[in-house]
C-alpha cells in the first residue's frame, strides 16, 4: 500500500484536469498540496479540503513565482515533493507563431520548472529524501503537427530530467518525467466541441489500447512515483499514452 503521509508537495497547474486529479489521489495518501495556478483560476475556484492550500501564481512571471514559492515553503518548513504539471499549450503552423509566443511557451513549460527548483532543493538535499516530477509530452516523438514551441519547451523539460537526476542522486532525490498521450479532458472537449468523437476515434486507432486514457491513471502513475516503492527509479521519462508512442 502506497502512503505518502505527512509529503508535502509543490504542484503546478493544479486546477487544470490533470492537476485535480493528482490533488485528489495524493492527499488520499495523506500527502498536503500546495496547488498553484493562475490567480483568477484560483480565484474562481474553492476548496474544502484541509490538505490543500490554493496558491495563485502566474509562472511566466519568474522572479515573482520564486518569491510566491520560497514564502509558502518557508511557512510550512519545507517541499518533499515538486511536481511540474503545469503547461501552455498552443496548435498552430510553426510561421504564425511569434518569437514572444515561442518563448512564453518556453518560459512556462520549462524555465518555470528550473526556477523552482533552488526553493525546494535544499530541503530535499538536507532530509537526503526527495521527488522531483516532470510533466513531458508524448509530442515528443514528433508524429503531432502544430506544437513547434511546445514541444520544443518539453525537450528542455527531458533534459533537464536527465541531468538533474545525476546531480541528485547522490541526496537521495529521484528526479523522473511522465509523458502523458491523449487524456480525457475539460480542456479536449472545449478544443474540439462537436468534433470531439471524430478526435476521440483517431486518438484509438493510434494506441494500442482501445480504452481512452482517463486522468487518474495519470494521477495513480505519479503517486507511485512519489512513493518509496519507485525509490530506485531516476532519470526516466515514462509514457502513459495507451501504447501509441
């Protein structure tokens, strides 16, 4: 039985599908949420849940996010476990994207994730025991047209998996990257609309399994990875796609 209580974990784009799914399944174990998103997302947004506390922070805004981050580790003594889940995501031919565009992309999807790292790292390295997640993209086998930025930020975010779990690993921090397919989403059905099946039937004949993806098993892969029983496993980029990649 896995448990992570008493973890306390840093989780970016927590309000977005994927985030409340892993929010839910990780405070199940016993683990305490700090759930950052965008302040009016937050705003917008509630929570009765103990083990959660709701963090409005814009991650294209670095120095801020770092401050944001740094005061809310400081108040409750320390992060456990740093999951990088956020991510800005546009579709559209490589020539319509401005400069501006491809680095926000940037910005958010990777250089985010290597700003908060000198927040949590040092309560990690000093309890020898930490989780570093990243959250990557199954674009990266360069199948999927129309995500040039995007996929661009999330080959930084795989590099930045590898080297970081070298240079961890001697603390006893694992640093790994989930690599998500097509998941069933708020955000697929506001994408496609009445196209939602034609999309939903074209993502099945590409995996192996002709079962759409549902959130928790993407939440229940990450709480593994949290846990003890994935103590040995550092440096990886983990697929959960249904077998198309």
């Amino acid at each position: 039985m896995i448990s992570l209580q008493g973890k306390r974990v840093l989780l970016t784009g927590a309000l977005g599908t994927l985030g409340q799914a892993q929010t839910e399944q990780l405070t199940k174990l016993g683990a305490h949420i700090l759930a950052l998103d965008l302040p009016d997302l937050v705003d917008a947004h509630s929570t009765t849940n103990p083990n959660v506390t709701l963090v409005p922070c814009d991650l294209s805004q670095m120095k801020e996010s770092q401050q944001i981050v740094s005061d809310c580790i400081a108040k409750q003594g320390g992060v456990d476990i740093l999951i990088n889940n956020a991510a800005l995501i546009i579709n559209r031919p490589f020539e319509e994207f401005s400069l501006e565009e491809y680095e926000n992309q940037i910005r958010v999807n990777s250089s985010a994730a290597f700003a908060l790292l000198s927040s949590v790292t040092p309560h990690m390295k000093a309890n020898r025991w930490g989780r570093i997640i990243n959250f990557t993209s199954i674009t990266l086998n360069g199948h999927v047209e129309g995500y040039v930025p995007y996929v661009a930020s999330k080959g930084a975010l795989l590099g930045l998996t590898k080297s970081l779990a070298r240079e961890l690993g001697e603390f006893g921090i694992t640093v790994n990257a989930v690599a998500p397919g097509a998941i069933v989403s708020d955000a697929e059905k506001r994408v496609f609309g009445h196209k939602a099946q034609e999309y939903s039937d074209w993502v099945l004949d590409r995996q192996c399994l002709k079962v759409r993806i549902q959130p928790e098993s993407v939440a229940h892969l990450v709480a593994f990875l949290c846990s003890d029983c994935a103590s040995m496993i550092t440096g990886q980029n983990i697929g959960i796609d249904g077998g198309w990649s």
